[in-house]
C-alpha cells in the first residue's frame, strides 16, 4: 500500500514539473498545439525583425522533431506555425500581407503566382483588419482538408489542397525563406521532453473525449429511432382510428339504405339521398388533414375526408379556397414549410384530379408558423402535422 502511494506521489510531481510552454526571446511558445485530431510538439522557433526590430516570434509544430526543411515541406501528415505579434507597427495588416506576397513569389517556378492566384488571396485574405501586440495567428495544415488560419483562437478561413501548404511553409523554411536565421531556429528540431510527456497526455485526453463523443452521437442516434418508431406507431393508431369510423359509418349507411329498401320505393330513395347527403359547412372547414411524420401521403382515412370536401365543393360550384398546409415544431424552420407546402399540395392535387378546378385552391405553406395545438409531446405534434382547407369569403 506504501509502495503505490509513493508511485502516485511521483507521478503527480512529474505531471507538475512539465511546462506547458518554452520562453523565446521574451515570449512563451506553447510546447504542444492540436491540428485535426493529432498533437504537435514545438519543433524550433525563431523571430522575424525588421530594420533591427523584432517583428514577431514563430514556432514550427511538428508530428515529431525535423531539421530537413524538405522533409516537412513534402509530408502529408498534420502540421503547424504559430506567429506572434510583437511589433504592430511593422506587423500591420498592409505589411503582413506584403510581406506574405513576396514569401510566396520567392518560392515558386520564376515567381509566377498565376496557378495558385485565388489560393493565394483567399489566405492572405485572413490577415486582414487591424493587427495589435500579442495578437496570435495559428496556421494549420490537416491532410484531406487544407490550410486553415485562426486569429487569436478565432477560425477565419481554410484552403484546401496539399500543394498550397507546401507553399506557406515555404515562406519561412522554403529555399528562399523570408530569413535564413529564422529558418534555421524552425528547424531546431529541438523537441523537449516536457513536450513529449504532454503530447502523450493530451492524446490520451483526445481519444477519451472522442469516445464520449462517441456515445453521444449513438445515444442521439438511439433517440432519434425511438421517436421514429414512436411517430410511426402513432400515424398507424390514427389511421385505425380513422378506417374503424369510416367503417361505423359505412354500416350505419347499408343500415340506412335496408330500411329505405323495406319502407318501399319511395322511402328508399328519401334514405339514400339521406346517405349521400353532403357535409356541412362548419364540418368543411373544421376538418383537417393529417399526416405521417415527414410525410405528404395521404393515408386511407384522409382520402375520405377529402372525398366528403370535394362533394361539398362540386354542390358549392362558386366557393373558392386556401389549402393551407402546416408542420410539427421539429426540425429546421426551411424543411418543415418546403414539407407543409408538399403536403398541402398533395391535397389540391388529389382534389383537382377528383373534378374541381385548379383554379378554385390557392396553396400556401405556414410550416410550424401557426401550431393548431400547443405543447411539445407527440401528441401535440400529430394534431399539427395538417391541412386545413379554408374558405375564401
């Protein structure tokens, strides 16, 4: 027991004896930075002066530690440069961006900048707007997905292509860098222990939270199949709901017209007019639609609504209407109207093609704008998931 409190005793010193950053000529360059899913070590830096006057610091981040410059130029595997800003005068967004014009032109075939043009603006592009002391920029290269450049720990833009990142690295370790000296402290390859103790630590720390990540998105994607199930559970108990009405009254109608049949001939036609007496007003416009989740079919129970709204319509030849269409509250605002939209246009068209013109139903799509039902349950959601057919007055 003794043994393993004095192992744990040490590990805590050595975890707190290693730095977190290496001091360069007055300003402290972190030993580790992250690109994509990998940690860097600081590999060597240098600074850029001016006239005699320190512009800024850089440091090269590394998969691990290199002195041939060619060596980092040709690698396809996660690497960064770290440059922070010690003069603003010199360091202004004009003369930054000068500055990395000429670092370009150095380093390609006779300084023609034609082929990488639109690369090579949309880059520069970040170092726009004012630039203070101590302002930060960190350049990133992932394989697969580009260049990308921050600004004090902001993201602003990213250029793909391995190519271009040889072409930034070439800059400042290139054959014409923009300072030999500074070139030379890049490539130090002077990796310390502290980083390396660190890297494996913050890896450990990246595999854990990616694991988490992990079980979030399954558990997310468990969720999103019990709601499904769930949506479809229920569109199924409204369509049963809906048939075994349809089926009482169907009955009660074969009930009507035998009793029509046994009363004599004239009855029978007073009972079957009675049968196929059209819906009232009220119950034409108080009727909805509804529909399945993420869904603009019609289900055998709206089809008969619709039946019922089309003979009130063929005996009210001059009404005109709004098929208005509605969704629940879920998903993104664009999806549910483009969705309500199709649905109410599922309506029209089954109606147009049942006998009533076009030209009498307008479409219109609220999406989730004017809920029938409030509430966030399913409930609530299956209520709002409609149709409804309004009257023009």
């Amino acid at each position: 027991m003794l043994k393993r409190v004095i192992i744990g005793m040490m590990v805590v010193l050595m975890v707190a004896g290693v730095a977190s950053a290496r001091e360069f000529e007055g300003i402290e360059m972190p030993e580790t930075m992250v690109a994509g899913s990998e940690v860097l070590v600081l590999n060597g830096a240098g600074e850029r002066s001016v006239f005699m006057q320190q512009v800024y610091v850089i440091g090269l981040y590394l998969m691990e530690e290199q002195t041939d410059a060619q060596a980092v130029l040709d690698a396809d595997e996660p690497m960064a440069v770290k440059m922070h800003v010690t003069n603003a005068t010199f360091a202004s967004s004009k003369r930054v961006m000068h500055a990395l014009y000429n670092g370009f032109r150095n380093n390609v075939p006779e300084g023609d900048l034609t082929p990488i043009e639109d690369k090579v603006e949309k880059f520069n592009a970040c170092f726009e707007g004012e630039i203070e002391k101590h302002d930060v920029f960190d350049i990133k290269y992932v394989p697969n997905k580009g260049t990308t450049v921050y600004k004090n720990g902001e993201f602003k833009d990213t250029v793909p292509g391995y190519e271009f990142k040889k072409n930034v690295l070439g800059i400042w370790i290139g054959e014409k860098p923009c300072q030999d000296d500074m070139k030379v402290s890049m490539l130090s390859g002077d990796v310390s222990e502290e980083a390396l103790a660190m890297r494996s630590e913050k890896m450990a720390q990246l595999e854990k939270e990616k694991e988490q990540k992990m079980a979030k998105a399954e558990a997310a994607k468990e969720e999103a199949a019990a709601e499904k199930e769930a949506a479809e559970a229920a569109a199924k108990e409204e369509a049963a709901e809906a048939e075994k009405e349809m089926a009482a009254k169907e009955k009660a109608a074969e009930e009507k017209a035998e009793e029509a049949a046994a009363a004599g001939a004239g009855a029978a036609a007073t009972a079957a007019k009675a049968a196929e007496e059209v819906i009232s007003k009220d119950k034409f416009v108080s009727t909805d639609i509804y529909f399945p989740l993420n869904s603009n079919s019609l289900s055998r129970a709206a089809k008969k609504k619709l039946d019922a709204k089309v003979a009130w319509l063929e005996a009210n030849s001059s009404a005109e209407v709004i098929v208005e269409g509605h969704s629940d509250a879920r998903g993104p605002k664009d999806l549910n109207k483009r969705l309500a939209k199709q649905r109410a246009q599922s309506v029209k068209d089954y109606m147009a093609k049942a006998g009533i013109d076009a030209s009498r139903m307008e479409v219109k799509s609220y999406g989730e704008e004017r809920p029938a039902v409030s509430g966030d349950n399913e409930e609530a959601w299956k209520k709002n998931r409609r149709v409804h057919v309004r009257l023009v007055e």
